[in-house]
C-alpha cells in the first residue's frame, strides 16, 4: 500500500509591528513562502512544493504555525524559511513591516509537534516567563527606523 | 583547564554583530540574538581600506567595542535560562592593496582585539593570508562575484593552521543579488573544503534580519555542504575560532597565566581580579614573615 509520507514543522512568527496580528491567516502565511520559493528555487520548486504546503495549526495568540509538507521537500523548505520577509498583500510592501519565521522543531508526526508546543511554551515570545513581553505588545520592542540601503 | 576564559562547549555562536553605531542599537540587536537562543556575541569593527593619497598618514586603528550593557528583557531572559552573554571583539580588515598589510601587523602588535578577520580582494593577498598572517577568520564577501580564484593548496593549509571562512547572512536576507553572489563564492571554496572550517555569521543591521541558529545552518544546505557538518557551523567551529584567538594571548599556545578563584575562610569565593594574596591573610598575625632574616 502506498502511503503518504510527511514532515511537520512547528514555527514561531516573528512580527514587527503589532496590528499584523489580525492578518494571521494560513493563506498569508503560504503565499509569503510561495513568493519567496519562487525566487529561490523557481518556477520547478514553487511548483513542486507549493501543491504539498498546508499550514495545519495556527495560534495567533503564542504566534505558533505547525506546516505540513512531502518528506521530499521538507530540507528544501527548510532552506527557504530564513528567507521569508514579507508577505505579499499590498498593505505590507513597505520594508517597515517585516516577519521572520523561526524554526522550533520538524517531527514526522502532527502528534509530536503538538508535544513539543506543549513541553516548550518558555521557547516562543508569549510564554516567556520574562512576562514584560505579554504585557507590551510584540512589536513595539522590536520597532526600528528602515535601514538606510 | 576549567578556568580558562573560553566558552563551553554546545553553545551558539553570532561572531558578527557590527559595533560601529551607537550603543542603543547595538543592544536592540543583542536583545534579538538572546531571545533567538545565542549565547556567545562578537562585536566587530570595519576597517576600509584607505585609496594611497599624498605621503602615509599615521594609521588610526579604532579602539575596541567596551562590553554592551543588554537591555532588560534580555536580562530577564538569560536570568531565566541560568546562562549568561559573552561578548568578544573583532576587527575586520579589508585587504585590497599591499599597503594594508601593514594594517594588519599594526593589529597584531597592538594585541586588543579577541579575533582578527580579514577580507582579501585580490589572488595574491588571498594566497598569503591563508598561509602566512597570524590572523582567525577570512570573509567570503558576496557584494560581487569572487575577484579571485581560490586554490586547492591555499585553502588545504587554511584549513591545516586553523584558520576559518566566514559566511555572513544577512546580507542574502536584503538583496537579491548578494544572495546569488554568495552562493557562486561559498560552493567555490566548498569544493575543496567539502564545509570544513566554514562559520556562518550574521552582518544584521536591524535586529529583524537575525536568523535563529538552526535557519542559519540549513543555509548551509544551499552551499553543497554535506547534512551533517551543517551545525558545526553555528556552534563547533565558531568555538574553534575563538580559541585560536585566544591562543594568541598565551605564550606558544602552551602557558598561560590568570589569577585563581579563591575560597575564604568565611566559605567566600573571592574571583580572580580581586584576589590579592596580601590583603586576605594580614589579619592572621600569627603568619611567618613572607622573607627569612638574615642571620649574622
């Protein structure tokens, strides 16, 4: 029997400004990857990989996202990931608003990721026992001017 | 051994965080790379070279970076974690004429700096860095493509002396075109040394270009770098570095003198700066005088 075999990735988002919270939404978030899967890999990668992307758990709340992909191409998104920047939509074109993607952990079951979410709440933003950073907002501690290019 | 000023093993090292603004955004970026899982920070200070005008002028080499204080979340953050942030400084000289050689002895003489990096341009200065400057790291630069060819006998003895090649980032993460840059320069010199000795560090200029550790090394994967050296580059061999720097402190790599910790009799531990012998044992009057009189 042929079964289909998968990588699922637990994320932490990383934002710059607060308000883009509202705009964390699966369809986002892949569109983001797409983009940036086409300018590294082409028009034979974002192909291939786009179809066997899907986000399968998103916490705006702790900024959590757990991907699945193909095992085939779990290294070659792993590769693309520090590289995503912005996402797509018009509001986010200007550089100010930026987000990176942290990897936390890659498992071959949803289950396992889910354990590691739960063991490591102190590892993303909103479960640091340092609790200044649930009380301020994410992105203001992290505001800076554009850089001068 | 255990006292040693040098940084234990497993940790992660960023051995690029420019240093030539001011404090505060320096220690934005520092917050950053704490929160992301960093323990071990290089401050560094850029040297361009200097077009030869009218008559040598005195060289000028900046001072060191002082020790950045961390803002306080990332105190609390460290607090937490029971770990603490070690700051090293770092110069990196660029190598574009022979006159700049020059600049390096002047470094080494000085002996201020933790790391020496270099940044050569041309195929002659590339060739004598790797085999004959007492310096730690040599930049792989990705503005433009590689001026140079590396040789298969230049980097093998690099590589044999303990010298690394350093990959910075951030800068792929801004333009597109260093990104295409780097990738043609690294897979060059990965050739022959199949990611042996490779460091990867971030030259970030905002702290949202900083990339986890374990982002940083899949990078490598990009570099034909083999699955499972892909780590070292974050943790082991920036370790290796640092203590090739510090070897440059102790006399022959084989003697080294610090001042011991010092347990009181009050169970107090004294640490090593402070300690001075003569202060905490002049109350005990019963001591024998430090010197034998002369007996006539």
């Amino acid at each position: 029997m042929v079964r289909l075999k998968h990588r699922y990735i637990a994320l932490e988002v990383v934002m710059s400004k607060a308000f883009l919270k509202r705009n964390m939404k699966p369809k986002v978030i892949t569109g983001a990857i797409r983009m940036h899967l086409n300018n590294l890999y082409g028009e034979l990668g974002s192909a291939s990989i786009y179809p066997n992307l899907s986000v399968r758990y998103l916490n705006a709340h702790t900024n959590t996202i757990i991907l699945r992909v193909r095992r085939r191409f779990a290294e070659i998104l792993l590769t693309v990931l520090p590289f995503v920047t912005a996402t797509e939509s018009t509001e986010f074109k200007n550089t100010d608003h930026k987000i990176f993607f942290r990897t936390l952990y890659v498992s071959g079951t949803i289950r396992s990721a889910q354990k590691f979410l739960i063991r490591n709440k102190t590892l993303t933003q909103s479960g640091c026992r340092a609790n200044i950073l649930a009380l301020v907002s994410v992105g203001e501690l992290f505001l800076h001017p554009s850089p001068k290019l | 051994m255990a006292n040693l000023p040098l940084p234990k093993h497993g940790k992660y090292f960023d051995l690029n965080v420019p240093s030539d603004e001011a404090v505060s955004t320096v220690s934005k970026r520092l917050t950053m790379l704490v929160y992301l899982g960093y323990e071990i920070v290089a401050l560094t200070k850029f040297l361009p070279t200097t077009t030869s005008s009218k008559g040598k002028k005195k060289l000028i080499i900046p001072d060191p970076p002082s020790k950045v204080q961390l803002e306080e979340t990332a105190e609390k953050i460290l607090k937490d974690k029971g770990a603490e942030l070690l700051q090293y400084t770092r110069i990196t000289i660029e190598l574009a004429e022979l006159d700049d050689v020059r600049k390096v002895r002047e470094v080494l003489n000085a002996g201020v700096y933790d790391l020496v990096a270099v940044l050569p341009r041309t195929e002659k200065l590339f060739h004598s860095c790797c085999t004959e400057y007492n310096i730690d790291i040599i930049c792989i630069d990705g503005s433009e493509p590689l001026p140079y060819i590396p040789r298969h006998n230049a980097i093998k003895s690099a590589i044999t002396r303990g010298l690394f090649f350093e990959v910075c980032y951030a800068p792929m993460i801004r333009n597109n075109t260093v990104r295409r840059h780097t990738i043609s320069n690294v897979q060059k010199f990965a050739e022959f040394s199949k990611g042996k000795n490779h460091i990867m560090s971030g030259a970030a200029q905002i702290p949202m270009e900083v990339r986890g550790p374990y982002d940083v090394a899949n990078i490598n994967t990009l570099f034909c770098v083999a699955k499972n050296i892909v780590t070292h580059t974050v943790s082991k061999n920036c370790r290796a570095a640092v203590v090739h720097g510090f070897s440059r402190k102790t006399a022959k790599c084989a003697i080294y003198v610090q001042k011991k910790d010092i347990v009181t009799e009050d169970r107090e531990i004294v640490k090593g700066k402070e300690n001075n012998m003569k202060k905490l044992f002049d109350n005990n009057q019963n001591s024998p005088p430090l010197k034998k009189k002369k007996v006539e």
